[in-house]
C-alpha cells in the first residue's frame, strides 16, 4: 500500500503545481492519472518518487513508513519502485540487454558493479525481456529498435528491478495508438501477474477505460474525479478536460 497525505507541491518559481492531496494506492492496484497539459500529473510522479519533495505532506509506503524520513529509506523505496519514462531513455548504443541489465544496477548499490553483473541479473534481464516479448532482439543496439520496442525495453528494465511499484509517465503517449494499446497491455499484465501497484498518466481516455482499476481526473493540481474506469462518462470528462483553458486537449 501506498499512501499519499496532505501532499502539495509548489516549485521555487511560485508555481503551484499540486494542491493538498491524499490518495491510498493499495497493492496491486492500476491507477491512471488523467488531466491536461499542466495538470500536475508528473509533478505527483516525481514526488512519488522523491524526484522532488513536496513542500508539504508525506508519503508513506507500506514495509518503509515514510519516503522521506531518511537517505535510507528514499534509496529503498526507489530500489522497489521501478520508472517507465515516455521517452524510455535508453541508452541507445548500448544493446536492449545492457538497457535491461541497468535495471540491475540499483540492487548492488555501487557503480563498481555495473560490469560484469552476476549471472542471476543476466538471467533476471533475460527473463524481462521475454516477458515483453523481444528475448530475440537482446543483442540489437536499442536505437535500432521501433519504438514500440524501445519502450517494451524500457518496461523490460523497470522489471528487471523486481519492483513493488510502478511509476510511468505518459509512457505510450509517443506511440501509434494501436502500439500504444499492446505496449500498456504488456505492462498492464506483468504489474497483474506480479502484484505491481501502477500509477500511470495517460491522456488517452480509451486506454483509461479500458486498462485502469481507478481513474483520477487532476486539473490545475486538484483531484477533480476519483472512481472506476466505468464511472468515465462524458459528464466527468468535459471536467476533466474543458476546466483547464490554457490546454484543452482531445478526450
Ligand atoms: P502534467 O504532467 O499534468 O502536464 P506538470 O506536473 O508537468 O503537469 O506541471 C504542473 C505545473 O507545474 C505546470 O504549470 C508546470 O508548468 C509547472 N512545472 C512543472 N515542472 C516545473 C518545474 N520544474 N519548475 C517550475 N514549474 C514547473
């Protein structure tokens, strides 16, 4: 479980980019941030993952007590939290299985040990790979790849960290559609199958609908819509989406 309370962000240029808030994230669950543009979905990412510290509030995690009380606890919680960019930042000259293996790197804690990993790590890389169905591709340099693929490494190497948590941002949001649906099922799946909590931003309603336990709707950093992918209605979209006058972006 994971617990947001009272969490609020205002960067140091006065920009208030997430309101108090408080959610329960409990295991296993998948839960979609919607909302446009400026929202504050990736400002609620980052401090999920202690890329920022909320100017107010806490996050707790369940085994760890809060993020924040120490460097300690900060490194554990991202050691079991894996990140799923929409850029997949890869390392494109590197091949999709040395991509991977970086997922490895933060289980030994030093760089000393990014070459060579042990043996368990390479079968672990090898293992997420086939997973999102590229175990043929584990040799080819990562910018060879579609961006399908990339993005499925980029899956491959958060699961290679054997995470609690899962955090993506936007992750199929540079994808064709159709790409984009199997590459969410694939994350989609693994999260189930391993009992993964997801928090993901999406700003594709369908994929929403169609993948999500929970949705909520972020406008100018507040939580406007809380509830089921079913509970997604034109009502609860046109607040979503038609509130926020600077960015409207298609439903
Ligand atoms: P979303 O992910 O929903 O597009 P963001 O969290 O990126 O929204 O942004 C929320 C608000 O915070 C926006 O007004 C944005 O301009 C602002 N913002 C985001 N990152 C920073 C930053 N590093 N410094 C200052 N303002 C920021």
């Amino acid at each position: 479980m994971l617990q947001l309370q009272n969490v609020a962000m205002t960067y140091p240029n006065g920009v208030a980019a997430l309101m108090p808030t408080s959610i329960t994230v409990p295991k296993g669950q998948f839960l979609v941030l919607l909302g446009p543009s400026g929202a504050g979905k990736s400002t609620l990412l980052r401090c999920l993952n202690g890329l920022v510290k909320p100017t107010r509030g806490d996050i707790t995690v369940e085994g760890l007590g809060s993020i924040f009380q120490s460097g300690r606890a900060l490194r554990e919680h991202r050691r079991q939290t894996g990140m799923i960019f929409q850029q997949h930042h890869l390392i494109g000259r590197l091949s999709a299985l040395q991509n991977v293996l970086l997922g490895r790197v933060g289980a030994h804690g030093t760089l000393r040990s990014l070459f060579p990993l042990p043996r368990a790590d390479r079968l672990l890389a090898l293992q997420s790979l086939e997973r999102v169905g590229l175990l043929d591709r584990a040799l080819n340099r990562a910018d060879e790849l579609s961006g399908g693929q990339q993005q499925r490494i980029g899956i491959a190497r958060a699961m290679a960290q054997r995470p609690k948590i899962v955090l993506a941002d936007e992750p199929v949001a540079s994808l064709d559609p159709a790409t984009g649906e199997k590459v969410l099922a694939d994350l989609h799946r693994i999260c189930r199958e391993d009992g993964i909590t997801a928090i993901v931003s999406l700003h594709q309603v369908e994929l929403a609908r169609r993948f999500a336990d929970r949705v909520i709707g972020l406008v100018h950093g507040r939580i406007v819509f809380e509830g089921t992918a079913s509970q997604l209605g034109q009502t609860i979209l046109d607040q979503i989406y038609t509130a926020a006058p600077l960015h409207m972006e298609a439903a």
